[in-house]
C-alpha cells in the first residue's frame, strides 16, 4: 500500500489523534501517491498509525480518516461516518427548533474538509480538501440516502481549496431549485438562506443559540447589531421585544436578504432600521452624536484565520470593542464576538478587558458564548473552537 513515513519524534500528534500531518514532518513516501489517495501514515519503526488522505500541495499533507488500520477506506465508511454525524445532530434539541443544522463539521465529524449544512430541504456541502474531493461522488449518494433531500448545492468556493491545489466549484451537484431565497425557520423565526451567493454556505448557523439568548435578553432594549449580515441578530433582538434596532452591514446583498427576512416576520418593521455602513466609520459617527445603545452586538468577520494574524485583529478587535463600551448607556449589555481561529478566549478577553479600560467603563462578564452543538470540537482538535463570546454588562 502507499504510504507516508514521519520523521523520528513526529509520530506524537497522531499518537494523540490529532487528525493532520504537516509537509514538516513527512520523512519520505512509499509508491508514489497522488492527491486524494489514501495513504498508510507509518511511524519512523514502521508501525501503521492512521490511514490518511494525501494531499500534495496542501502543508497540511494528509489528513487522518482514521487511527484503526484494519478500517477500510470506501463508501461503507464514509455513509458511517455520515450516519454518525446525522443521528447525534437529530438528538439534539436545536433539531426541535430549527429546520436549519450543520450536519457535518470536518475533522471533528471524522471527515477533515467536509462541512455539509441542511437548510430545509437543501443541503449545501463543502469540498474543502483533497481527501473529501476524492470521495466526492460516495459522499454525495450517501447523504442523498440518508438525508432524503434531493437538493444539494455545492459551494466548493472557500479560499483554502486553493491551498489544497483545488480549483473553486459551485452550483447544484445534486437536483435543482431555486436557490437564492432557501426559507429556514429557526425558533419560530423566518430566514431566508441565499445559498448560492450568500457567505460561507449562505447562513450563519454557528450563532443560532446566541441568537437566542439576545432574545432573551433584548425586551425594551434600543439595541445596535453591528456586522449584521441578513439581520440573524437584529430580527431575533426585535422578536425579544427591543424597543428599536439598528443594524449596520457593509454588504448590500446581505442588507436586501436582511429586508426579506424582516418582511417574512409577523414583526414591526418601523423599529428597524438596517444601514450600509462600514461598522469601524460608522461607530466613530454614532459616537461623535453622543448615540446611545442599551445593547450592543458585534460580530464581525474573522479578522486572524490563524496566530500570525493575531496582533492586527488584536487592534481591529480594540477599536470596535471601545467604540461600543463609549456608546453602551449605564446598564448596558455588549454581545462581543470572535470567529478568528487565532485569536484565544484567553486573548479575546484580555482584548475586551483593554477595551473597556481605555473607554473609561467598569464592566463585567456575566456570560460566556461559544459555537452552537451542531458544530463539535473533538477534543483532539482544538482547532475546531473558533467562535467565541462574551457577555458584558456595563455598570
Ligand atoms: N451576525 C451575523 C453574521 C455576521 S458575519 C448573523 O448572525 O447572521 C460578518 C458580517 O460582517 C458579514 O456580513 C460582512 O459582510 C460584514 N462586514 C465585514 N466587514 C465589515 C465592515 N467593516 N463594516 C460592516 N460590515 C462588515
């Protein structure tokens, strides 16, 4: 069989299921493998220690399916994993409350580069590394199997394909529909999934249970969602009784989604007010008009993918994060965000703690936000906990 040999003193990682090996630590190759095989990944004394997919342009150069080299790699164990991922996913009880759910989360699902989202009757799925490109067709008939959806659109266009060596592929792998406008509901809200052109898959479901807490928490509120995309958080603070919203967003196929899905909730529009704006101009202005808010959301794009980016997201974060303690009134709450995979909680706090300290505001956490359950962490991946939140009430 193929296979990839480590260097001496690089078999730890795999020894703790830690599923990628990197370019760095690959000794040498046996037969010649080509992107997408499976390959045995053997240990500097020959021992087998997973059987991975090769992935020759990626630094990320094979990525372990599995750590049990007596498993076969073929379509029975790619409908497993699917299978597995599909059940835990009908348990929880976000599957009660929303139509829309991740139902494949990569390496933490077992299938490093899938990412496979359910939006009603549509699946999108994402293709993202060489391995899961090879099994694309397997994968493909086995979610159409098991889902019973007949739709699934393709939105194989994330910039990190291009580091596997792959080109972008977008459009309906399976069935066809209108695909622009994919109604959801989530807690008996309505949402308009743009899964063609939308970011990332076309909706944010990582924030769902956040979403709902500022719900809860948002009842006679004048409440400003800043990088509000379709208006996810700022239809659900209005639904939770906000006594008015603001929300501010750069894009204007976003904002037209974000109008939809306002008009497809029996709410008030005339409380809402969604503006084009870039959210680092438009926070100095609210604040030049002494602009007052009793909460704040910010939940802005990933601003450091990975750590060499830390230090400049570190200023991005600051500056957003003073703004809205300087305009949060006595009382006040701030829903703040990262999605940055550079950026530590142990960071992102000390961030908000410097932020509020140079606003001139005492502050204190009362909440601690993360990614919602349909999108695991195995624990031997950190890299999967990317999202992270604070709740921050101001005194
Ligand atoms: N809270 C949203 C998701 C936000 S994603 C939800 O729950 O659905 C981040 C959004 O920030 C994107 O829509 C992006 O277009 C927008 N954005 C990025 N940079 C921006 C900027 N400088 N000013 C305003 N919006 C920005």
């Amino acid at each position: 069989m193929k296979a990839l040999v480590v260097k001496r003193g690089r078999e730890k990682s795999l020894k703790r299921r830690h599923p990628w090996i990197f370019s760095g630590a690959v000794e040498r190759l046996v037969g010649e493998p080509s992107s997408g095989d499976t390959v045995e990944v053997r240990g500097s004394g020959g021992e087998v220690l997973a059987l991975a997919a090769y992935s020759p342009a990626s630094q990320i150069r094979a990525r372990a399916w599995t750590f049990d080299p007596a498993q076969a790699v073929d379509a029975a164990f790619f409908r497993d994993r699917l299978a597995k991922a599909l059940a835990f996913r009908d348990k929880l009880p976000a599957a009660r409350h929303s139509n829309a759910l991740r139902l494949v989360h990569g390496e933490s699902d077992g299938l490093p580069g899938l990412v496979v989202d359910r939006y009603a009757d549509v699946l999108v799925a994402q293709f993202l590394a060489a391995g899961v490109e090879r099994w694309r067709e397997e994968i493909l008939a086995a979610l159409a199997e098991l889902t019973g959806c007949e739709a699934v659109f393709e939105r194989s266009d994330a910039d990190v394909r291009r580091l596997e060596g792959l080109e972008p592929r977008v459009g309906f792998a399976r069935g066809n529909r209108a695909a622009t406008r994919c109604p959801i509901v989530e807690y008996g809200l309505n949402f308009r999934v743009d899964v063609e052109g939308g970011q990332k898959t076309g909706f944010f479901l990582d924030q769902r249970e956040n979403r709902q807490r500022v719900r809860a928490l948002a009842a006679g509120r004048a409440v400003l969602d800043a990088f509000s995309y379709t208006g996810g958080f700022a239809i659900s603070a209005l639904a939770g009784g906000a006594k008015r919203v603001t929300a501010l967003e750069s894009s204007a196929e976003a904002l037209e989604v974000a109008r939809d899905n306002l008009a497809a909730n029996p709410l008030d529009p005339s409380l809402v007010e969604f503006t084009k704006a870039d959210v680092f101009a438009h926070l100095r202005r609210l604040r030049d008009q002494h602009a007052r808010y009793d909460l704040i959301i910010l939940d802005p794009p990933k601003f450091a993918p990975t750590a060499a980016q830390a230090r400049n997201a570190a200023r991005a974060y600051k500056d957003i994060n003073l703004l809205a303690f300087k305009l949060l009134s006595p009382g006040g709450l701030l829903a703040t965000f990262s999605c940055s995979g550079g950026v530590t909680a142990e960071l992102f706090q000390s961030i908000i703690a410097g932020a509020a300290l140079d606003a001139g505001a005492e502050a204190k956490i009362i909440e601690r936000f993360g990614a919602s359950a349909d999108h695991p962490v195995a624990l031997e991946f950190p890299e999967g906990d990317y999202l992270k939140g604070l709740l921050v009430l101001k005194s």
